[in-house]
C-alpha cells in the first residue's frame, strides 16, 4: 500500500497530492492522512470520481483514507 502523508497542508493540496499518487500507482491502495474533515471530503470525492472505494478510520490527529482501486 502506498502512504501518502498530506496533514498539516490546506486544500486543494491533499487533493493534488492523492491525485499524483493515483496516477503514478493505478493498481495499487492507497493510505492518505488528512487531519481536516474538508480535506477528507474532498479526497474521497476524487476517489469515488474515480472509482475507487474509500474507508475512512479515525486516527489521533485527523483521518485515515483507505482507497481502493476499482477491482480490488
């Protein structure tokens, strides 16, 4: 699984920063911290965009996305 660390930066960053990491990895999870509900919304918008599924887990300074491509 892929980790993508994007807290402490404001939007559209996070947003840019998962999109990069799809690209460069099509088959593979992704792990993206966010600590802002915005950022986590906006993650998981451009994830279910593209198809992928998104499991949100609470963690001590924010959330933890797990995106899933289409067929796994």
């Amino acid at each position: 699984m892929i980790e993508v660390d994007v807290r402490g930066l404001s939007c559209p960053i996070p947003v840019v920063k998962a999109k990069k990491a799809m690209d460069e990895n099509p088959t593979e999870s992704l792990g993206v911290l966010v600590e802002s509900g915005v950022s986590k919304e906006n993650v998981s918008r451009l994830a279910e965009s593209r198809g992928y599924s998104v499991t949100v887990v609470d963690v001590e300074d924010g959330f933890r996305l797990v995106l899933s491509p289409p067929g796994k």
